[in-house]
C-alpha cells in the first residue's frame, strides 16, 4: 500500500496533459520554501541524529510533492489567467508555503489589502472554504500524510504543519476527521 501511494505522489513526474507538459512555475517563495526543505533533508541525513531522522526526511518529502501538486492542480484551472494572480491565488500560494508558520486572517487580509469580508467571500466563491477553513484542512491533509508514513510523534507532527499545541492538534483533528490522530494512524498501518 505504501509503495503505491509514493508511486501515486510521484504522478506529478509522469503524466502529461493539455494543462500540464510537466514544467511548473514556481514563485520566487516557493522556490527558496522547496530549497529550504531541500537543505534540511540535507542535514538530516548528514546527521542522522536519532532513530526518526528518515521519517522527517520522508515528511519533508511528502511536503515538497504536496505543494507541487497543489500548484500543478492549480494550473489545470481553465478560467486562470496568466496575466497576474487574483486575490485568492495570492493567499493559496502564501498557504501553500508558509502554514508551518503562524498564520491570521488578518495577516492573509494585509497581504493582499483587503477586508475580512471580501476575502472570506472570494475565497469560498473559488474554494469552497473561508481562507481559515481552508487552511486548516490543508493542515489536516499534510498531517494525515506524516500519520500514515511516518513514525514522527504526534507533537512532533502537529508541530510541522502549524499547530502551536498538540492537544489543539488533537482536538481539531478528531473533530475535523472522526477520529483521533492515534486511531487514524493505526487505521492506516493496518
């Protein structure tokens, strides 16, 4: 099961469409983001520091195929255009890269100058989501993927993907996916 899922990851490498002829455009961000983990998979494995460094090198991994999925999965949208980014795909990329990190609606709000309102309603109008659901339900996806083929601890992964406190983690997860991350990863592992 786990090979087919890391050879279904790796997709990105081998299809072709009318949207994607496999070159992917990345911003200056996500660039020196993809770099960054890069540089820690580097260390890690130069390191080799405790029992668990191949798991943190597979979830950086996992990181870096999911962002650019993302980004392949946004360049097959018809309707965008080439000319410059809207409001939403500003916010989607500053996700994408940064949800490590502590991210507001106000600060979401500031990057792209405007209120709370009109981008929570472009936002769901595009995505389905407020920028904040959205956000969290990108964390839960990264967080299902380090929990199905990771050993990483849950602290260690509620951490990585933007959580300050594991027992929120915890909480959100459960109530977000019916089940606590514990019993998802052992659902999984079967």
């Amino acid at each position: 099961m786990e090979d087919e899922h890391d050879r279904n990851m790796l997709n990105l490498f081998l299809y072709r469409d009318e949207y994607y002829d496999g070159i992917l455009e990345l911003s200056a961000k996500t660039y020196l983001r993809i770099l960054e983990w890069m540089a820690i998979i580097g260390t890690e494995v130069y390191a080799q520091s405790d029992a668990y460094w191949t798991c943190r090198i597979r979830r950086y991994l996992l990181q870096t195929l999911c962002l650019l999925e993302d980004i392949r999965m946004e360049s097959r949208n018809p309707q965008k255009t080439r000319k410059g980014k809207s409001m939403v795909d500003i916010i989607l990329e500053y996700i994408h890269i940064n949800y490590s990190e502590d991210i507001s609606l106000d600060l979401l709000c500031k990057l792209v100058h405007t209120n709370r309102t009109t981008l929570n309603r472009k936002f769901k109008a595009q995505t389905g989501f407020t920028a904040m659901e959205y956000l969290l339900h990108h964390r839960l996806k990264l967080a299902c993927e380090s929990l199905a083929h990771t050993n990483l601890s849950i602290a260690e992964i509620s951490e990585a993907v933007g959580f300050k406190y594991d027992t929120y983690f915890i909480r959100q997860f459960t109530a977000k996916m019916g089940m606590s991350p514990t019993e998802y990863r052992h659902n999984t592992w079967r």
